[in-house]
C-alpha cells in the first residue's frame, strides 16, 4: 500500500510499479482509493461506500487468479484504514509504504497539477495531511523520499520491499 500527501507522487509511483511488474510478467492490480469513494454530496458512510466498492473490485480481481495489490491513498497507515482495508481484501500480508516530500516540493507539484478552481483548497488540504502524516509516523511503514530519487527508482525500492 502507497500511502501519503496529495502530490507525492502515490499515483505516478504506483503506475510505475506495475510497469515493473508488468515487464517482469507479475501478475497484480492498481487500485487509487480517492477513485472509489469520489462522489457529491460526501455520504455520511464514505468509509463503507469505500469498503464496498473495494471489496467488490477486489473480489472482481481475484476471480480472475490476481493475487496481489497495490493500493494507494492518503491515511492508508492508520488503524481505521487498515481496518476496511483488510475486511475488503483479506490479505495474507499488508506492506505499508508512505513516500514523502518537502513542503515546498509538493506545494509546487500540486500548483502544477491542480490548474482549476480548487487549487487553494487543494494545496491546504495537502500541507495538512503531510503534517499530520509526520505526527503519525509508525515503525512498521517504509518512508521513501520523492524529492532525490526518480519515480523509477522509487518504484524499484518499493519493488524490493515487496520481493514480488
């Protein structure tokens, strides 16, 4: 799982994974979480609308002989994410990856990739996550940087950490 701050690069990363993969002929999925749950008004059960169609993607998954993962979101190292998270996937082994940046580099890739009216809102809402990301570091969660290293090589790092 590929956790951290919106423009981080969890999606780009991600994507590059599965190239790695697919060139090695591994079978596997991508799934980004915010494409799951992105919906107007927010429900007041986002997180179960978020399990749901996990699992049912999952299930859809496996029936076709995919057997591994690759999961993306924002939270994904918090206990009451890993908590759906399992009930929708039933893994044999969860492995948490966070990448990360400085302020400055992901203020400048979300003014980049975010030209419309929800800029603003968007570059506040990553510099939020980022520190409470920091506050809530665990051991258990492999810390790639973005900044010093292509995507390329931080998807063969995460590559290696899984051993797939």
């Amino acid at each position: 799982m590929i956790a951290g701050p919106a423009g981080v690069g969890k999606t780009a990363t991600a994507n590059e994974v599965s190239a790695q993969l697919r060139a090695a002929d591994v079978p596997h999925a991508v799934v980004d979480t915010d494409a799951l749950d992105d919906v107007y008004p927010v429900p007041a059960d986002q997180q179960e609308l978020t399990e749901r169609h996990l699992a049912f993607i999952w299930k859809s998954f496996l029936g076709r002989g995919t057997r591994r993962l690759i999961l993306t979101g924002v939270y994904m190292h918090r206990d009451s994410e890993l908590t759906w998270i399992r009930r929708a996937t039933a893994p044999d082994r969860l492995t948490l990856v966070r990448l990360t940046a400085a302020e400055a580099t992901l203020a400048q890739r979300v003014r980049r990739r975010e030209i419309g009216s929800a800029r603003d809102g968007q570059l506040i809402r990553t510099l939020q996550q980022m520190r409470e990301l920091d506050e809530q570091q665990r051991p258990d969660v492999h810390l790639l940087d973005t900044e010093r290293q292509s995507v390329v090589e931080v998807a063969r790092r995460i590559g290696a950490i899984l051993g797939w």
